[in-house]
C-alpha cells in the first residue's frame, strides 16, 4: 500500500479524468477543472479507500482547495480514527 498522496493521486486521475502529470500537491480542483459531479465522486472514491467519513462542511472546503490539501485532511481524519 502507497503513501497517502500516492492513493490520492490514483484515485485523482481515474475519478476526473486528469493525465497523471497534472496532479501534485499545489494543484487544485480548479486548475483541474472539476465539476461539482465529479468532486462528489471523487470524496465518495476517496472514503471508500481509506474507509473515512469527510463531512458535509469538510466537502465543501475541500472542493477549492488544493490535492495537499486533501492529503492533509485524510492524515488528520486516520489519525482521529486511530487514536479513538
């Protein structure tokens, strides 16, 4: 099993679409021209994969904010996950 980014980035290119060289940490779902359709797909892909549950409000901050960004939520999310 990869890092967190590296599952990221896998589900980030199969889910939108993207060419693998378009997805880094800085780059965000704007610059990746993702629809609304598509990022729910991509949230629902991404808890299926690390078995987490991203909240409403989370959703909704993470759709203008960057693949990092996303990489940093799920690290938090296991980690609440763990220490419960």
């Amino acid at each position: 099993m990869g890092s967190v980014y590296d599952r990221v980035k896998v589900i980030v290119v199969k889910e939108l679409k993207v060419d693998e060289s378009e997805v880094s940490p800085a780059a965000d779902f704007v610059q990746l021209k993702t629809e609304t359709w598509d990022m729910e797909l991509l949230l629902i892909a991404l808890e299926e994969e690390f078995s987490i549950e991203i909240s409403y409000e989370e959703s909704g901050r993470l759709y203008v904010s960057s693949i990092g960004d996303v990489v940093a939520c799920i690290e938090r999310l296991l980690a609440e996950q763990e220490a419960a």
